[in-house]
C-alpha cells in the first residue's frame, strides 16, 4: 500500500527520477549516435542540389528548404543527445535541475522535429525524412513526459542533504579503525 509519508514507504519516492535519468542518459547517446548516421547519410536520402550553396540565404529557397531541415535536426539532435545525457547524469544524481534541463532539451527537440515535418511536407518529397522526424518527435514526447515528472518528484520529495562532510572527529575515528585492524 503505497502512502504520501515517504518514512512509510518501502521504496523511495525518487526512484522514479534516477530511472528516467538512465532513460535520458540512453537516449542522449542513442539520439547522438543516430543523428550522426544521418548527417552521413542525409546526402543519400534527400533529393539533390541542382545547383551549389553559396551563402546561407540559399537555404532557404524552395528548393533547398528541405536540406536546411535536415541540418536543422541533425544539429539540433546531437546537442539535444548530448544535453540528454548530461541531465540524465543529473537525475541520476537526484538533482532536480536535472529534471528541468531535460524537459527544456526534449521540448526544443519537439519543436525542431515538429519544424522538419512541416517543411519536408511542405517543400518537398522527403516522406522518409518524415517518418523519421515524426518518430523522434514521438520519442522526444515520452522523455518530456517523464522529465517533467521527475522534476515534480524532486520538488515534492527532494533528497536529503549530503552528508559526506568529513569532520576532525570522522578523521580521527577513521584512523583509529585503521589503527586496530593492523594491530598498532
């Protein structure tokens, strides 16, 4: 039977939490992994450039919308990897600005998944760039669920202080235990 009294429960109430900071943590390096597949073989899957990119404005034209999508994610996606996998260092770690960073990344992932499905739909026929910003998209909503979550979790029920504060007397007890098992 589960209570609202954390002394009265069996398990701890951040278990939660260091769960969905593992999650996050093997999220975080799938996603920079994947994203880092498809930033090689973009080039494969989308239509190509009929003529070269000479500045940036370029990339925005009609034609070349799609190709600026795709950038788009794959930056947006190694960062949002990487920052996965730092703030499920965090959660692991009971930290509730833990939970917060990680639903900050996965909504900025949603919204630059959500910005790749429109203009793949919309500028071109990249329906595998689609599917594939979809399904991110999807995942990314999973990982704001549980963030946001666990950073209520946190809040509700925050750890407690560290005790690894290490006193004269802790010193002093420490060496004395040292001090009998080698028989001095």
């Amino acid at each position: 039977m589960q209570t609202d009294d954390p002394k009265e429960q069996t398990e701890s109430p951040r278990a939660f939490a260091t769960g969905t900071g593992a999650v996050c943590q093997l999220v975080g390096i799938v996603y920079m992994i994947i994203t880092a597949i498809y930033w090689f073989a973009s080039g494969r899957l989308h239509l190509p450039i009929r003529d070269g990119i000479d500045n940036v404005a370029e990339y925005f034209k009609p034609e070349n919308i799609v190709l600026a999508a795709a950038t788009l994610n794959v930056l947006v996606g190694f960062a949002g990897g990487l920052s996965l996998a730092a703030f499920g260092i965090g959660l692991q770690g009971e930290r509730r600005t833990g939970g917060i960073g990680a639903l900050v990344t996965a909504a900025l992932l949603i919204l630059a998944n959500v910005i790749g499905v429109v203009c793949c739909v919309a500028y071109g026929p990249a329906w595998f760039a689609v599917i594939i910003f979809t399904l991110t998209a999807g995942a990314n909503t999973i990982i704001f669920l549980l963030a946001g979550h666990s950073a209520s979790v946190l809040k509700k029920y925050p750890p407690p202080p560290d005790q690894s504060v290490v006193t004269d007397e802790w010193i002093e007890e420490y060496h004395q235990k040292r001090r009998e098992k080698r028989g001095f």
